[in-house]
C-alpha cells in the first residue's frame, strides 16, 4: 500500500455508499490526498473532517454534480494547487430510479440516468487525461454493475447505462494502451447502500424488500477492491472485477422485486 503514499484521489459520489467508503479506505492504508466530490457538499464536509482527525489525510470537499456536464471542466482546473495533480479518478456517481417497464417509462428519469451514469463519467474521464497524458501515467476506476452484464426487468434504462460504462472502459483502456493510463472497471453485485432507497423514492420497505432473505455485500467490500486494485504495481491492471454476495450468482436478486 506504499505504492498510494502522496497520490491524490478523485471520487465522485463521495458522500456517501461505497464512494464514501472508498474515502476511508484509502485514507486508512496510505498518506493520500483526497479529492471528494458530490452534490450534497455539507455532507462531503463532515467526511472530510473526520477523515483528516482520524487519519491525518489532506482532504478537500468540492460540491461536484456530475451531471451538470459543463461544470466538470471547471471543478478540474480550478482545483488548488496541493490537489491539482491528480494520480487516481474513481468514477463512483451513478443511481437508478423507479423499477418502470419500457412502456412505463419516465423519460425525465431516463434522461436523468443517463446523464449521471454515462455522459457524466465520461466528462469526468475527459478533464483528467489531458493532465494523465502529460505525465504518462494515472489510475481510472469506473464503478460499473453486474446490471451492465445481465439485464433484468423494470431495469432497462440503469442497466443500458451501466452496459454502456462497460463499453466506454474497454475502449478507453485501447485508446490509452500506450500512455502509462490505467483503465480499471469493478462491478458490484447487491451491495446495501442508499442505491434501493433512491430507487424506490424513500419507500422503506420497498427498499428493505431488495435485500430480505439474504446478506448483501457492504460498501467496504467494494471500496477494498477498488483500492487493491489501484495499489498494483504500475504495470499491473485489475481490468474488470465482478464481486458478488456469497448468495448471488446473477442478476436475480436485482430484479426480483419488480
């Protein structure tokens, strides 16, 4: 975990779920600056916080919505200067809403995925390489889904988006085959975070339902892969990591509900 020591660290999504715990797990295993960027910026200031007191880390709290696709530029650039050289982008944000079958759907939800999930990591991606290519090296970990795998239904539109970060990551890792770039994707099965309650729009039982009758994973297992993989010698790439809960083999229990 040495390889982390000094690096700076970009995670979106960072206010909470496994953006959040992917914070504390980099800041628990090396002396890291730590980039946190979301929408709810007093709950990304209260992280930081925390993180600098219990572990000593630089930490800089950036309101960071993704999907205001004309922002991203300028949230990069005007960084200031102790994190201006980023070494690590983690592509966390995303959600799903609303479990809609096509002829259902809400095509102002649609349009909202497909922002976040897709179009905003992609700019996110862009304001990076440039300063990636300059150096010759730097760390992308796009945080995908077993949903960009295996489709379920009410799940067309999140899973599209996520199908589509995969195809993005792969064809990222071939443009930049030969710059020092690392283009890393990890695919979570049912991991308990706030996901299901943004889905069912707050309905707790609803969301309590996705993960009744079995253990899910939790953030920190995701958030342990992300920073394993990072942490590899550079001519190491984890390229593509799917991790289940012990009880999921699928899709299944995604879909289940609807």
């Amino acid at each position: 975990m040495s390889r982390l020591d000094n690096k700076t660290i970009l995670i979106t999504g960072a206010s909470s779920g496994i953006g959040k715990s992917t914070a504390y797990e980099f800041a628990k295993v090396a002396k890291v600056r730590l980039i946190l960027g979301a929408r709810r910026l007093p709950a990304i200031e209260e992280i930081a916080k925390d993180l600098t007191s219990k572990y000593g880390v630089s930490v800089l709290p950036v309101k960071l919505d993704v999907s205001d696709l004309e922002s991203i530029p300028k949230v990069v650039e005007n960084l200031p200067q102790e994190f201006a050289d980023i070494d690590v982008l983690v592509n966390n944000a995303g959600f799903a809403v609303g479990v809609d079958r096509v002829q259902d759907l809400k095509m102002d939800d649609a349009v909202r995925m497909v922002t976040t999930n897709v179009l905003g990591l992609m700019a996110m991606t862009r304001a990076v390489l440039p300063l990636y290519y300059k150096k010759g090296k730097g760390d992308i970990v796009n945080v995908g889904s077993i949903a960009g795998r295996e489709s379920y239904p009410g799940g067309s539109v999140y899973c599209s988006t996520k199908s589509a970060v995969a195809q993005f990551t792969s064809a990222l890792r071939k443009e930049t085959i030969d710059t020092g770039v690392r283009v890393m994707e990890v695919d979570p099965g049912q991991v308990e975070t706030e996901f299901s309650m943004v889905r069912y729009s707050g309905d707790h039982e609803k969301a309590g339902n996705v993960y009744k009758g079995y253990e899910p994973l939790i953030p920190e297992d995701i958030a342990e892969v992300i920073v394993f993989a990072v942490s590899r010698r550079p001519n190491v790439v984890i390229a593509d990591t799917l991790i289940f809960p012990n009880q999921q083999a699928g899709a299944y229990h995604l879909y289940k509900q609807t």
